[in-house]
C-alpha cells in the first residue's frame, strides 16, 4: 500500500479509496489479510477509522471476513467482473449524458487522458484508465452519483 490518503478527504473515505485502489491494482492481491493494525499504521489512521474502511470494503463485496479472522481480498470471478463492467458502463454513459449536455470536459479527465496518451507501448495503463473513468463519473454535478463534484 503505497500512498496515504489526502489530508482533505474525509479520514474513512480517503482510506477506502486508498484500500480500493490497492486491490484494484493488485498491490493488495487475491487472499493478502488486510488488518485493523496494518491500515493504522500504513495510512496513519486511529483504528477505528481502519476498521470503518475496511467495513465498507466487506459491504463492496472487494474484502471477505469471517468471524475472528482478518478480513481478506477477495478473489473476484468472471461473473463479479462481468457485473462491474455492466454497472461501469452504465453509471459512465449517464456520467458522460451529463457532461455532454452542459458541454464540460472534467480537467480531472483531460489529465488522465493526457497521461493515458503519454505512456510508454509498454507501461500499465490500469491505473490511468481507472484515473480517466473515475475522473468522469466525479466529473458530474449529480449529487446522486457517488463522489461527483469531487476527485
């Protein structure tokens, strides 16, 4: 886990999102035990706000916990990836109908595209494409969408 959350994120979220991003990239991979200590530590946060992220991610379904134990990555199948993908798509085509009708480019978006193009043939492109499709979703005004307004 390598960077710790902002200092103008809410202290839980900005450790989610962190705890998030290290799975997604598999920093975090498949089986590793994700603990209330190691969080403190590794993000310099009170336990209780480790244990608050690490709560939601078990509600995500991207962490499993059995009682008494740490929880753990979960190993996600082709159905839990299919399912993400169609719920991306979704949630992005209605994100970019409403940045197309106030005509707004996110600058957020515009970064990571820019990032995305400058990449080396044999870089991972994983985290900025993660960066340029987040970037969209937070891109809206909608105050349902998760995030938006904010990246």
């Amino acid at each position: 886990m390598a960077t710790s959350p902002t200092d103008t994120a809410v202290r839980p979220d900005a450790v989610v999102t962190a705890l998030r991003d290290a799975i997604l990239s598999r920093e975090l991979p498949p089986d590793s035990a994700v603990t209330e200590a190691h969080v403190s530590t590794t993000y310099a946060v009170a336990r209780p706000t480790a244990r608050i992220a690490i709560d939601r991610l078990v509600v995500d379904g991207l962490l499993t916990r059995e009682p008494h134990h740490a929880a753990r990555v979960r190993r996600l199948g082709r159905d839990d990836i299919d399912d993400l993908f169609v719920t991306r798509a979704a949630l992005e085509a209605t994100a970019v109908e409403l940045l197309a009708a106030t005509a707004t480019i996110p600058q957020h978006a515009a970064d990571a595209d820019r990032d995305f193009l400058d990449l080396p043939a044999d870089a991972s492109y994983t985290a900025r494409d993660l960066a340029f499709h987040r970037a969209l979703v937070h891109g809206t005004t909608s105050t349902r969408i998760p995030g938006s307004t904010t990246c």
